[in-house]
C-alpha cells in the first residue's frame, strides 16, 4: 500500500492538488459517489450479467475508490495497513474462525 | 497491499465466508454502505469539528472501505496496485502535470 | 405532497431547525445516509427474504428520505409535483411507451 | 403524493415495466444512486456555489429520488403520507419541540 499512497500522493503534487487534504469531508463525498458508480455496475444485473457486461468499467470505478480512500488516509495521517488489521482483530472478536473439529 | 489482500482472505476463509466472493453485487452494495458510514462521521459538522470528534470511527469505517473494496479486487480477479496506476494514467492524459514555468 | 411538506416544515419550525434549508449540502448528505440506510435492509438477502424480515424498518427508513427529500425541496424552492412531472415527461421522450398493437 | 403515485405508477405501467415492483432490492440500488448523484451537484463546492451553478441538475435528481422512493412505497404497498406522519411522531419523542416560555 506504500507503493499506492505514493503514487497517489505524487499526482496530487505534480497538479498542486495537495489542499484537498484539508478538505476530508469533501474527500468522504468523492469516496461515496465513486461506490456509487462502482454499484452502478451492478444496476438491474445478476453477478454474472454484470461481470461479463461490465468488467472494465469495474475495474476503474474500484480504483477510483481505493484512490480517495487512500487520499483520506494521507489526509488523516492514517496507516493504512494498520487500521485494516485492527478492524479485522475486532471483527475477529466479533466472528471468532470457525473451529476444525478433528476427531 | 499484498499483505492487505492476504490479511483479507485469510479472515474469510477461517470464518468459511469465502462464498463472498461469488456476490460481486452484495459486495459492491456493502462497499456503499461502509463508505456512507464514514460521511456519516462529517453529517452536519466542518471538516475541524468532524476530525477533532470522529477521527477513531473514521479510522474504522476507512478500514471497513480498504476491506470490501480488497474483497472486491479479489473476486473480480484485479490486481490493486496495477488499477490504482492505469487510473491514475489515466486521469494524468486529463489533468495535465503543472508545469514548472522557469524564467 | 402539500400535506407532507405542511408536516415536515412545521416539524422544523416547532424545534427552531429552519436553519437546515441553509445547508442544502448536508441535506444531501443526510439524504444520501438514509437511502444508504434504506438499502442496508436488503444487504445479503433475496428481494423475498428482506421483505419477510426487515419490512418495519424500511418503511422508517423509506420515511426519512422522504422527509430529507422534502426538506431539500423547501431549501431549493422547488414543487414536488412539477419537478417529478418534468422528469417522468423527459423520460417518456427517451422511453416512449409501448405502442399497443393491433391487427 | 397521490398524485405523484399515480404518475409514476401510470409511467411504468405505460412501458409495461411493473416487474420492477417484483425487485425492490434493485429499486432501493436506484434510489441510492439517484441521491448520490443529487449529492454530487454539490461536490467541491459550497452551497452558494452549487445552488448557483447545479439547481437545474439538482431539480432533476431530486425528481428522481422522489420517483424511485414512490416506486418503492408501491412495491411494499407503503401509504407515504402515513409512514412520513409516523416517522415524524417518533422523531417527536426524541426532539420534544422547542417549550416557548412566557413569563
């Protein structure tokens, strides 16, 4: 994720776009209408239909997610490695792993 | 993000969830929900009062957001990082680069 | 829908909240949270399942982006009636209806 | 409301697309994408600016919220101006109105 917080940091740079991050509300508004494109795909299709008819437009609208998401995490000075594993240690406590029963 | 992917799936799979992957659709529909969750944390306040009162919930909901959309990567078959980066190539043919003016 | 504006603006009034009809964008996040809300109902079930289980609490939610969607038409000075006729007689140019044949 | 109901019941029955009410899953997907898209007439703006610049737009998306949260008070068989007046009640309870004191 490094890797992704650069590259996205660096475009903000290169067009003098870094005020956005002074700006996190309207970054959480950028991230709700991108899931929203992204459901979009989905719109009135089965899984299949929608995978097989719409499969690029996909792939873009879920980078565009990970795009501000990753801006909200640089503009809340967040890891983001860091809260996924916390959110899932507590989703864990929540959802323990099922049990291998072995007799 | 590798080890974002990994951490994924092997929560899914300990909790036999891996049948997620199968519902792109529902997916997509949690990825909305998780990021209104997070805009929820911004609802009638500036961007200041949100981050000086929420900055823990958003930190959780941001997690929730990197996991679905991490599911959803994973059962579309998209490689995270490579999308980020034709998106980002994308946008840069329609946002040109500022370019450095030197007299 | 006069009806439901009548309530939903005296509602407003009778707790000194007309300041809202400044904000139209936090009403649109508001509207946005709820319709979020409306579709949680659904997430993870069939069309049949979440009718069976979960038909109270849509209904409330249902009710609230009405009362969100009403309030915007307040902050916007728009008629309810006339802007949905509008949109349905747009609509019908780029879906006319089914043209009844008979022999 | 009747009205509105009428209107839109007659649109689809017009084009012969009554199954929609059989999809009330999809119908909320709509509804939800309706108010994202209301929702970005006010991206990276403030509510001066995108009243200013966005009302035609945002007169046509909230016409079709309204549409889509009519379709689906009639696939849940939803008298609207009653579940507006409960919800309203309950809301009541929680926010008691402003007690104009007099001396």
């Amino acid at each position: 994720m490094n890797t992704i917080k650069k590259d996205v940091h660096q475009f903000l740079v290169e067009r003098g776009w870094e005020d956005q991050y002074q700006a996190p509300k309207d970054l959480a508004i950028s991230l709700t209408l991108e899931a929203s494109e992204l459901l979009e795909c989905f719109q009135w299709k089965s899984d299949k239909e929608a995978v097989a008819q719409k499969r690029v437009a996909m792939s873009e609208e879920l980078a565009d997610v990970f795009i501000y998401a990753t801006q909200l995490a640089i503009a809340l000075d967040l890891d983001i490695k860091a809260i996924v594993q916390e959110k899932l240690a507590k989703n864990a406590t929540k959802y323990p792993p099922k049990s291998v029963k072995q007799d």
